[in-house]
C-alpha cells in the first residue's frame, strides 16, 4: 500500500478559488494566473521590543530556553490534535458495542445520494470544461495539452480532496513530418505526370496540424489500388473468391465494423503495400442528406461533411508505451531496441471521402457484392487498375507517408478521496483528456463529468462525509496512442490494484447523442447501473420518467433480457482495458447516445476524431443546455456512491450466467474442430453450470444477510471475496497472440479490438486453425479448454468458501 499511497501524497492543498455551489469559470482570469499559493517573506521595518531587557544576560538565555520549551510541547500537543481531526484520509477507528461487537459502521444513504445529485445544477461548469478543452487541439505530448493537464491539476488542487498529484510518464509517440514537403498524401500517378493528389480544407483552419494514422509506418510505395471494403478477413475471402489478387497492391478500405488495427493487420497478412482509410458516407451520412449524385449536402446538419479526416491509431498491441510493452515506463529503466514487433510495417494514411471518391472512379476490376456498395456514387469495382472508355490506363496509387518517432512525456493526473473504513479498496473513476481534434464529445464530454463530479464530492466532503472506500480520480494522457497513460498507471501499481481496486468507471466520448442512455459494462455491475438509472429524471423534460424509464423503452433487447434495458459488452479500445483484460477489475462505461438502432452502420457519432467535433457542433446538434450531460453526471454520482460507501459491496455475481450461456453458444459453432483436438464440451459445460449454480446461492445469501446484525469484520471479509472473484478469471498469458490480456473470460477479439468476446483463448485458439497448416492449434485448444476449467473452479472456491487447508 505505501507506494500507491505515496503517488498520491502531494504538499499542501490550497483551498482558495472555488466556493460550493458556485460556477467556476477560468475565463474570469487570465491564463497566467496561478493557482498554487506562493508564500513570500515580506521585509518590513523592525521595531524595538517591549521588553528587549528582560531577555538580556543568563537569566534571559534561561528564560528563554524555557519558552522554547513550552512551545514546543504546546506544539506537540495541539499538532496531535489537529492531525487527529484533519489529516486527510485518516482512518475512522471502529466502535464496539456489547461483548466487542463491531456493527457496520457506514452503508449507502439515499440522503447523501440526493444531497449529491442535488450539487448538479450548474450547466455552466460543464459548458467551462468544454471550451477549456477545446480552445487548442489536445494531442498528447505537445505543449498545449500539457499546459490544459497542468492546469487541470491545479484546478483539482483548490478543491476539497486528500490529494491532486500528477504522475509522468516517458513514452514512445508518432507524429506527422511537418517539415518535409510532398510527403503525407495519396496520388495518382502515371510515368509521366501526377493526375490527382488528395488534400483536405481542414488545414486552411488549422494549417499546422495534419491527418495521419499513429503508428502507420513511415513509406513511400506505389501500386495498382484494389477496394477492400471493411478490411475484414471475410472481405479478404470475398477477394480471393472473385480472384482478385491483393499482394503488391494498395488497399482502399472504409472505416467501420473493425478497429482500424485490424484492417491493417488483415491487409498486411495478405501481402498488401499499404492502406488507404476513408469514411464511406453510407456508413457517415446515410440516406438523410441528398443522393450523392451532386455529393452530400451536409450543412446544416449532424452529418459528417466531405472534406473531414477521420484521425486513428492502427496498433497491434494496446499494452502502454510501445518501448516498455509489459512493465511501466519510468526512469531509467531499460526499454526494447525497437517496438517494430508490435506494429505494422505498412505505411497507412487516411482520406476525406470526397478524396476517395476520386480514387475510386473508374477503378476496373470486378463488380463487387450488393451489400459492398457504398455512397461515393462512383461504380464500386474491385480493381486493380484504372479504365476509361474500356481502355486501361497506366495509372497507380502513389501512397507517401512521413512520420516520426518521438519520446514525451506524458502525464496523467491523480486525485484522491480516502476512504475510512476500506481504505485499501479504490473505487476508480477515469477519462482521457486527449484528443486527436478539437475533441468537444471526444474528449470534452467526459472530461466535463469528471470535473463536475469532483467539483460535487469535494463539495460534499466540506458537510464532514468521507466515502467508506477509496475514491480515485483520474484524468489520463497518451489515451488515443492505445490508452497508454491508463496502462502505465496500471502496470506501475498492479499490486494493489489487484487486491484493492473494486471497480473502475469509464468516460470517453460520455455525450455522444441525445436519444437515450447508454451502458457498456462487466456482469458483476449491471445492477449498480441501473438501480442508479431510476434516480434521475430524463433530460428531456418529461418529469413522469427516468433515465431509466427511457432507457428501458428505446433500447430493450429481448434477447439479453426480458426485464432490463440491454447493456453492452465493453468495447477493447478504451482507457478500461488495462484493468478489466489486464488485472481483472470489473469495469463500466456509461454515456447518452444517438439512436444506434435506427443508424446499426454508424461506427460513432459522425464527426468522431475529425477537426469538425467542436462546441458549436456539440451545442447544436447535441446539448444545447448540457441537460443531457448534467443527466449523466447525476447517474455517475449515485453510481459511485453505491460503490464506494454500501457496506456490502453492491455486486450480482449471477451476471456471470448471461455471459457464460453466451459463450457456450458460441462455442457450439466450432464445435467439429474441437472434436478434431479431442475435446468435448461436456466437461466444460460441466464446470460452468456447477459455477453458476455456486453463485446462484452466493447470491440469495447475500440478499437474506439482514445488516443489523452483521459485524464490520463480517462485512469486510464479503467484501473482500466480491473482490477476488473477478481476479480468478486472471491468468497469465492465457490469450494467444495477444499476451497483454490474461482474462480468460472476456477479452477483446483478436479480429475486432472494438468487440469483446467470451472464452477469449478458446476463441483465439480455434480461429488459429484458419491459417495453422500444422496441428499445433489443437495443442494450443486443449491448453486453453484446461485453463479455463481451472479458472471456473477458483472461482467456485472462493464463493464457496473452499480453502487450501481443507485438502491437508
């Protein structure tokens, strides 16, 4: 514990410059003001003393000593005192009644629930938040961006909180080359002259900011250009069934239905020179804004304009600095020779999709499928080569990327309110401050509900509350580069991460439509979030219903449940990873979204990681009030609440049923190879049903405990296995080809970052069967069948109270 305690110890915090219930607006001051108190030594004339002779000659020194000596007693006593009553996140010490019995000292209060949600009235400490975000573009590792941590920091630092401190990080970061010229761009090229080159209007706003793809690689090919629709392996196979040959040649590839990782990683499987990414607008723009036939008008509307670049990451491997891939990045410690392992060696580069229009004109090849077709209104052809007039012309792609590895220092910041009953056990609460753009949603959203709920727990601890558990506050850096700040902190701090942390909340792009609310989140959670979902109103003024209500209403999944609104699985690319795939802390990501129904193509909300997510467009399209956002944040606080001060910690462990009936189904659909590797499910169908029934009568335990009569120690020691029961799915390089994630539950896939899947190396074993021309998948299949009936049974232990000296 000292360690992670000690990160968090920073000097004294200053308490001038916000007032409870009051708006505060950086605006009111200028940019230099600084925060941090500075004390100063003020010289003024001297006078004489009152009494300059009776300190004169050895009774003065006598007398003197011995004023010294009260003083410094006085000191003692009244410092005793004033730490015993003051020091932040001193533990309360436990009071016994009768025979030594220690009842539950602090359980959650619907009082202090409504008193919290109550402080959430000021829209416009949000609206501040947004436009001190937005006001220069927060890439990762630049000085603007540091200088909105710093100030952030310092902000966190005049608030009521045991802590606000920043930790650093030195890591491996990619930007464009803005010195070179004729680099960064996509042509088409004959022997003798250059027929088209892509270019953005982006840049006349923000000229020194370029597109680029982090981690591309840097190259200057060229080739024929052949349309690879989604970049999916079954795209791949689509090509090979229509003969189309890929290797040596450019791939024009749409965003969407994968990570961007994977498009290029499939792509470089297949022997590919490079990709090119673009936005298609059937999936950005749908059948809303005109035909296309004179390209889409978009003005006035949500949808994403012509011009706009959509910013990525095409990483392999989201494990922190691409340098130090399994431990944390911090002095002086040695780091790999090159992180080429881990990324791709295709230059990669994105396009507006009025510029992929133009690279897919008159494209030859092969018609492509119906369901392939996009909105370009160009014929969608598989290439390669360029026709016109059933002529070929000697036409390629000329595909030019220039990009630089350089070290930063990044920077994550940290804010604390401890616990005094668990103060060993963190409830954790995250959002990245980074952006590729101007970020209002993403990154603004959530950055703007993680300062209005410190803003609302530092006012509430000024009544005398403190939570029963630790509350961790965290802002992180480098998160668009693979969520590296989150990574390293989890990596520096696994230790008591793994035995402490009870759950860690996500915010990333927490505004992102306005429709209805919201939820990705592990089993173990799902009845924290919606109990908290019936506490708030909706943010549409209708007064007889909840968030909850809505929710229920306009995203209901029958199939998920017949009694609850559906709830997503997480989704692999977000600041959560670390602790969920990594350490196996349950986690949640809750937000307000667009109709996903009615838009199933849309990857995000149009405008995502394009210079065109702004406020404007934020408070235009989306919250024009921030009542939709304030919405959120009230959600979030009766959420934390539950988590940090119930007695009990307010987990349903029979979640793990939903989850663990879709996995079997899902191993059904391989089930002929596991019969090729000797395997049945009978064994592991087996050992699922003995754990889900385990945890079936954990639960009805738990609801039957009556708390009056039920001890602190009693309640500690539940708490304590709630918290191990997530860690026994934990196991070391248990996910093949992707050993930065050892949950053998619930990983992301090793085909989609953006899909979490169940039986994650059962899974990643079996699709290894698709390119494996040996058996070893089979050896690997029966590795991963064994480990997860392991990991069943811990699991079982724990709930079962089974323990090692039962078998002596």
């Amino acid at each position: 514990m000292a360690s992670l305690l000690a990160m968090f110890v920073g000097r004294s915090i200053p308490t001038r410059g916000y007032i409870a219930g009051k708006p505060v607006s950086r605006w009111e001051a200028s940019d230099s003001d600084n925060i941090d108190i500075e004390y100063k030594n003020l010289d003024r004339p001297g006078r004489q003393a009152w009494c300059g002779e009776c300190f004169s000659g050895p009774k003065g020194l006598a007398l003197k000593a011995l004023i010294l000596i009260v003083i410094f007693c006085f000191g003692l006593v009244f410092g005793y005192v004033i730490r015993k009553g003051t020091c932040p996140g001193e533990s309360k010490p436990l009071v016994a009644v009768d025979d030594g019995f220690v009842p539950i000292q602090q359980d959650y209060d619907d009082e202090i629930r409504q008193q919290l949600q109550e402080r959430i009235s000021h829209p416009l400490n949000l609206e501040d938040s947004i436009k001190t975000i937005t006001k220069h573009l927060p890439l990762s590792g630049v000085g603007q961006t540091n200088h909105l941590l710093y100030y952030t920091r310092n902000m966190w630092a005049t608030f009521h909180l045991d802590t606000a401190t920043v930790r650093n990080y030195s890591v491996q970061l990619m930007y464009p080359n803005y010195t070179m010229e004729g680099v960064n761009k996509v042509s088409i090229v004959t022997d003798n002259e250059t027929l088209f080159e892509t270019q953005t209007n982006e840049t006349n706003i923000h000229p020194n900011y370029l597109p680029f793809n982090a981690y591309s690689h840097s190259g200057h090919v060229r080739g024929p250009l052949v349309y690879g629709h989604y970049g999916r392996r079954e795209d791949f196979d689509k090509l090979k069934e229509l003969q189309v040959d890929v290797n040596q040649t450019i791939l024009l590839i749409r965003y969407g239905k994968i990570h961007p990782s994977n498009k290029v990683q499939h792509a470089e499987r297949e022997g590919a020179l490079g990709v090119i990414l673009y936005p298609d607008p059937y999936d950005y723009v749908g059948k809303h804004s005109g035909d296309g036939s004179s390209g889409y008008d978009t003005s006035g509307t949500w949808w994403l304009p012509g011009d706009a670049v959509v910013r990525s990451s095409v990483r392999y491997w989201m494990s922190g600095d691409p340098l130090t891939p399994d431990y944390p990045s911090v002095d002086d410690l040695p780091r790999l020779s090159n992180s080429q392992d881990f990324l791709t060696s295709l230059p990669v580069f994105p396009v507006s999709y009025n510029d992929a229009k133009r690279l897919m004109q008159n494209l030859s090849g092969r018609d492509v499928p119906s369901d392939w077709v996009g909105g370009l209104n160009v014929t969608y052809k598989t290439g390669p080569g360029y026709i016109v007039s059933n002529q070929e012309l000697p036409s390629e792609v000329d595909l030019n990327v220039k990009n630089e590895f350089l070290f930063r220092e990044i920077h994550n910041i940290m804010a604390t309110i401890h616990g005094q009953y668990e103060k060993d056990h963190y409830i954790i609460i995250g959002a990245h401050i980074d952006s590729w753009t101007m970020g209002a949603i993403d990154a603004g959203t959530g950055y703007a509900a993680l300062m209005d709920l410190i803003r609302t727990f530092s006012d509430q601890r000024q009544t005398g509350w403190r939570p029963r558990r630790t509350i961790i506050f965290a802002g992180w850096d480098a998160s668009k580069y693979g969520h590296i700040g989150a990574y390293e902190w989890v990596q520096e701090y696994e230790e008591q991460l793994t035995s402490g942390a009870v759950a860690y909340i996500n915010l990333d792009a927490a505004v992102r439509g306005n429709y209805t609310f919201y939820a990705e989140s592990n089993p173990l959670l799902y009845d924290i979030i919606y109990e908290a979902t019936k506490t708030v109103q909706c943010p549409d003024g209708d007064h007889n219903k909840t968030v909850y209500d809505e929710w229920q209403e306009r995203l209901k999944d029958s199939s998920f449940s017949t009694e609850h609104p559906w709830i997503a699985n997480l989704s692999g690319d977000s600041d959560h990873s670390p602790f969920q795939y990594r350490i196996g802390v349950p986690a949640m990501s809750t937000a307000f979204t667009y109709n996903i129904k009615e838009y199933p193509d849309l990857p995000s909300y149009p405008v995502y990681a394009t210079l065109n997510d702004t406020q404007e467009y934020l408070q235009t399209y989306i919250d024009p009030t921030f009542n939709v956002t304030t919405a959120l944040v009230r959600v979030l606080c009766d959420i934390i609440l539950r988590l940090s001060d119930s007695a009990i910690l307010p987990f349903n462990v029979t979640g793990y049923q939903h989850i663990m009936e879709r996995g079997m189904r899902g191993l059904k659909l391989y089930e002929s190879q596991l019969q090729d590797a000797n395997l049945r499910l009978d064994l592991l169908s087996s050992a699922v049903n003995n754990f889900t029934s385990t945890t079936r009568e954990f639960q009805n335990k738990l609801a039957s405990i009556e708390k009056r009569n039920m001890s602190e120690f009693e309640a500690q020691f539940l708490n304590d296995k709630l918290i191990r029961l997530s860690r026994a799915f934990i196991h070391s390089g248990a996910v093949l080809s992707q050993p930065q994630y050892r949950n053998v539950l619930i990983a992301p896939h090793p085909e989609n970052l953006n899909e979490e899947i169940i039986f994650p190396g059962i899974i990643n074993a079996l699709l290894q069967a698709k390119v494996d021309t040996t058996d070893r998948w089979k050896e690997e299949v029966r590795k991963q069948f064994a480990v997860l009936v392991v990991c069943l049974q811990r699991a079982r232990n724990i709930v079962t109270e089974s323990y090692p000296t039962e078998s002596l």
